[in-house]
C-alpha cells in the first residue's frame, strides 16, 4: 500500500471522527502554536533590539568612539564605574586627529550631548529634550531626514550659525498648530531658529526619539553640552566588513594620543550596534532554547494522547484489520496504515498549531512595538516534530494492530 | 464403508490416503496428516487430528460438520489465516504449511477469495472500495484497480450500486459484494464460510445460484456449512467428526442420502 493510500484512508478516518479527532491534535497544536509564537516574539525582540542599537541608537556600521560606554547589557561594578571617572576627556582635538587618519569612503561626526528644557513664545515649559551640538555628517551618519525646512549645511556649522532641527514632538508642543520653520526655539535663553523638522523616529524602550532638537556644533548650544568633553565621535564605515579596519584606525589614534603603553587596556570606549548585541544575542540563544523546550512539554503530552487514542482506534477496528488481514494486507501494510493515520493526525495538528502561532504573533506584533516575525526555520521544526510525534506515538500501536492474529481479529465485534 | 464411497480408482487414493497425489495444477489443495492443537489455558484440544484432503482443481465441495468438529479450524488452515502445527498443505503446488507471515498474506492476497457468513465489508468503503481492497495490496495502481473492480462489481449485477455503503445494501447484495471482492485476484480457490447463514431462503437461494454459475464455470469454490440444503449444491461433500474426515462422498450419492430421509 503506498504512502499517498494510507494518507487517503487516515483522513477520512479523521473526518468520520470529528470532535475525537480534535481534542486528539489539541497538546500538539498548543506545543506547535508556543513554539511558533515564542520564537517569533523572540525574533521580533531581536529584530527590536536591533533596529534600535543599529538603527537609532549607535547607527549603521558606525563606530561611537565615547569616554566610557552607554549601552551596558552586564552589571556595572563600582570599580568600573570609577575607573571610568579617571579616564580623559573625548576632546575635539581627538575628534580631528580621527578625521585626519580614516580610509576613503568612511564618514565622521561630532555628537555632543545634554538634557535641557527650551522655550518658545508660544510655550513656555515642556518635557526634557535631547539637545545635541552635532557637525552635519551627523544627519547622514545617522540616517535622519526632515519632513518640513531643511537640515543645516557644513557652512553653517563652520560659521557657528544659530539654527536648529527638531524632533516632530517637540515641533508639535512648542509650536502648537503652526508652521515651525522660522520660528525662534529659545535653549537657555538663547534663540535657535528652527529650519528644519525631523521626520517620525517613533521610540526605543520607551524613549521617544521626537523630542530632540540639533543644532550646529560650532553654535552657541555647544556651550550647553559642554565641548571641552564631547559625549561621542561618530565614525561611519562605507561597510560591515570596513568596520574592524575602521575600528583599528580609531583605536590606535586614540591610544597615541592618550600615550597608551602596550600592556595597558583602552581608558576610551569603542561602542557598536555589534558589540551592544553581543550581549543580546547571547540571551536569545537561551529564550530561543526555553521557546522550544517549553512548548516540547505540550508536545510530549500531545504524543500520549495521540497514542493512547490511536490504541484505542486499533481496539475498536480489530475486525477491519482483520479483513485486511484476510484480503492479504501484511505485517506492515497495517504498521504503515497507523503509523500514516498518527502522522498524518498530529500534522495536520501542527498545521492548526502553525496558524494559531502566526496568528499569535501577529497580535502581539499588533499591541505591542515588537516586530514579531515567524520564523521559517520554526515552521520546519513544526513541520518535523508534528510528523516525528505522530509516528513515534503511532509506533506502539501500529506493531499491536500489525501482530494481531487475523483469526482473532475476524470474530471480534 | 469408506471404499464404497468412492467412485473411482484414481480418487479413492486422493480420498482416503493422497499417497501419489502430486501438488500442482490437477490437485489445487492437497493435504497430508494436517494437525492442529490448541491450548486452552492449559488443556490442549486436538481440533484436527490428522486430515489428508486432496481437491482438484475446479471440484465444487462442501466441507460439513457439526461444532467442534474441527471444519472452522480446517477452513482457517485451507484459508492459509493459521497454519497446522504438523502435517504438509500444498496450495496450488506451493507448500504453504511452514511458509512465514508474510508469505502467508501473500497467498491470501493471490490465491484465495474469501466469502464470510457476516460479509466482513468495510462498514465506512463503498463498495467499489471493499471490491478493489485486494488490489490495493497486490500493488495495482489506482485505476487500474477502480476499472477491475468496477467489472467485477457488474459481473455480479451490482453495476448501478458502486458507490453504495454496506448499510445502504441488502444482505443478499453485501454477500455479492462480498463474492466480487474476493474474486477480484482471481483466485485458485474460492473459500467461503457458511455464506447464507445471515441471510433469508430466497436470499440464500439467490447467492447460491451465484456459487453454482461460479462452479460451472471452472472455479475451485469450496463451501463450510452445517446446513444439508446448502451443501447440496456442492458436488463433493467433505463431512468432518472429531478432527477427522468422517466421510467424503460424491454428490449424486450424498442427494439420494438426503433424499431418502439420512
């Protein structure tokens, strides 16, 4: 009997019994649907995390050269924290000397930080902004474009003009139904105009990347931001495989200049969308590991239940199997039509599983900000374990059905 | 007593000891000395105790005998559904009595039709489905086996019911079903086990009358009951007592007996 027959007979054996076929597939398609949904929200964490280390955050292939680093997955011991405090300052001068020494094709800018509340003469009072003192490669080294105005030119860096780009929330609070673009946005007292309007970044753990305001780094906002110590210097590599040359350029320039000896480590810090995954992805390995071994639970009480049902079916068609037997169906025709009937029984219970996952997966992507993305690989898995279930479950019976003795098995009722 | 029975030279050896009887073409079934015990909780029951049977190919018998006489187990043996625990049985010149399980399904599968008293179709197959199961197992493809069994399915005047589920059929049209399923291999022989037990006299009267156009025909067919009118039909009579042939007669013989009030 073939392969493509038996699968034929076991569903409709399947139709015949609706409602016991369903309860029958439930431990295998919950374990399936976890399985699907757990490893697609991890992803979708992944895909998360990334997209706000890489993306907003550190920026593509960029290399965030800061005193000391802003993105700690570990713990932070007290010595650490203090060793840090001894470190020297990210200067501008550092900052040049950098510039001086990249290959062709790599960008570089100067992104110095503060917290600060401005005002307008429209609002007096607000939220915390991110004001940032940046050199124009900023914007191209981080991916931003405006959505209104315009962003500021190299020149007017270079002159020190009072200008400023802002996020769209801040555009939205301090100047409420208007056109910003022209407008003066008061920062300690002094005004910036506004030339330009971010478009949407949206947030990243829960902190909105609207509200922030730019402005040239040679303007009066560096006075805020303090450039005797920048918080970093942006170096961008034309590539993924330029950033280990790009990341060596900048280290031993740093360590020149800092006189570093060659037994003693780096009093600087070299911070990547990389290097802060690291640490993630070390973590996804083990929610990866438990989103499979968890639902594996419902999936081993799946395949009791699916054995105990399929011992059940060989009880109660003795007498099929006898004719079988009687017609010349041998040892393992019956042994395959089962093992076929359990597989095909716990696959299509895998099927149900698959979609509920995806389904679960789509609302979480849809009340939550992770991306959740169904991972094909997981799908293969599911595929694999519903078959693999089915015939290790049907295994058991399928031999008592086959070794049954026709004699026996023709006068049962 | 026995000697008397006989008819001729030829068959009174095949009768009463099969020596020289060679398995093959002439001699469908041949059996010699064929034992079978079984163990019930630990009393050991002799249900055959020594059978030789010779039938020819084409022979029309009946095998008759009270319960517990042992015709069920000779029947199961003949059927190649259990094996003799001593004694040789040779079907259609294949020695079948040591061949393993699979073989077994084998020469099931090939060489004999089975006909139930309970019809023993599949409750949930149409009979189209029951018809070509057989060939399922035999290994032929799928329309090749849906032509045949339709064929089958008209040779026995069940054309128009092809699609018919056992429940929706009478019973006199179950056991056609039945005879075309086993059938469908083209089997040496025809083994049917009390065939018209479950069914009413016109019934019965119809399925023989298929058995009878089956015989003359030229196939083997034989036939386990206990009732005489049925076994009537059958040119040979094999009647068994106690796990042995008791008596072997000709048909012509065996009527006159049941006409003359035995």
């Amino acid at each position: 009997m073939s392969l493509l027959e038996a699968a034929r007979l076991a569903i409709s054996q399947i139709r015949v019994q609706k409602l016991k076929s369903f309860f029958t597939l439930l431990g295998v398609t919950i374990g399936v649907m976890f399985l699907i949904a757990v490893v697609s929200i991890v992803n979708g964490m992944g895909n998360y995390m990334q997209d706000a280390f890489a993306g907003k955050f550190l920026g593509v292939n960029t290399v965030n050269l800061r005193r000391f680093p802003d993105f700690n997955m570990g713990n932070v011991t007290e010595e650490m924290w203090k060793e840090w405090q001894r470190r020297p300052y990210i200067t501008v001068a550092d900052a040049d000397a950098i510039r001086e020494n990249l290959p062709l094709g790599a960008k570089w800018a100067i992104d110095d930080v503060d917290w600060l509340t401005p005002q307008s003469k429209y609002m007096a009072s607000g939220p915390q902004l991110i004001a940032h003192a940046a050199t124009a490669g900023y914007f191209d080294i981080k991916n931003l474009g405006v959505s209104e105005g315009r962003l500021f030119t190299e020149q007017e860096d270079q002159l020190g003009a009072a200008v400023v780009v802002i996020g769209s929330e801040t555009a939205e609070h301090y100047f409420p139904s208007l056109d910003p673009i022209g407008k003066d946005l008061l920062i300690e007292g002094l005004p910036f105009r506004v030339i330009g309007v971010l478009e949407k970044q949206g947030s990243a753990f829960g902190m909105s990347l609207d509200r922030q305001a730019i402005a040239p780094f040679h303007s009066p906002m560096a006075r805020f931001t303090g450039p005797r110590n920048l918080y970093a210097v942006l170096i961008q590599a034309p590539s993924p495989e330029a950033m280990p040359e790009i990341q060596g350029v900048v280290e031993e320039v740093m360590r020149r200049r800092h006189k570093l000896l060659p037994t003693q480590e780096d009093d600087f810090s070299l911070e990547s969308s990389a290097s802060a995954l690291s640490t993630w992805q070390n973590i996804q390995k083990y929610l990866v590991l438990a989103g499979i071994f968890l639902p594996a639970i419902g999936l081993v009480v799946g395949a009791i239940v699916i054995m105990n049902i399929m011992l059940v079916a060989v009880a109660e068609r003795t007498r099929e199997i006898g004719i079988r037997k009687s017609l010349g169906a041998r040892r393992r025709d019956i042994m395959s039509q089962f093992l076929v009937e359990a597989a095909t029984l716990s696959l299509i219970g895998a099927a149900i599983g698959i979609a509920l996952g995806y389904g679960l997966a789509r609302a979480v992507a849809a009340v939550s900000p992770l991306p959740t993305s169904v991972a094909p690989w997981s799908v293969a898995v599911a595929i694999a374990l519903g078959a693999g279930i089915g015939i290790v479950a049907g295994a058991y019976p399928a031999s008592r059905a086959s070794r049954l003795d026709p004699i026996t098995a023709l006068r049962s009722e | 007593m026995q000697d008397d029975l006989v008819s001729s030279t030829a068959e009174r050896e095949v009768v009463v000891g099969n020596q020289g009887v060679a398995p093959g073409r002439e001699w469908v079934i041949v059996t010699r000395g064929i034992r079978r015990d079984y163990d019930m909780g630990g009393e050991v029951v002799h249900a055959l105790r020594g059978v030789d049977l010779a039938i020819r190919r084409n022979e029309y018998v009946a095998i008759m005998g009270p319960s517990g006489s042992g015709k069920s187990t000779l029947m199961n043996i003949v059927g190649c559904l259990d094996t003799p625990n001593a004694g040789e049985y040779w079907l259609n010149g294949e020695l079948v009595s040591r061949m393993k399980d699979d073989e077994l399904a084998r020469v099931r599968n090939r060489e004999i039709g089975f006909v139930f008293q309970t019809f023993n179709l599949l409750p949930r197959a149409t009979a189209l489905h029951n018809v070509e199961l057989p060939l399922v197992y035999a290994g032929v493809s799928s329309a090749e086996r849906k032509r045949r069994a339709k064929e089958a399915l008209e040779k026995v005047q069940l054309g128009d019911r092809i699609d018919h589920r056992p429940n929706e059929l009478s019973g006199g049209q179950r056991q056609r079903v039945a005879i075309a399923r086993a059938l469908i291999n083209n089997p040496a022989i025809l083994l049917a086990d009390e065939p018209t037990g479950n069914l009413d006299s016109q019934t019965s009267d119809e399925i023989m009358r298929v058995f009878e156009g089956l015989a003359s025909g030229g196939q083997t067919v034989i036939m386990v009951t206990h009732e005489p009118d049925i076994a009537a039909h059958a040119r040979r009579v094999v009647v068994l007592r106690d796990g042995r042939i008791s008596s072997d007669e000709r048909r012509e013989q065996f009527v006159s007996k049941v006409m003359s009030g035995a």
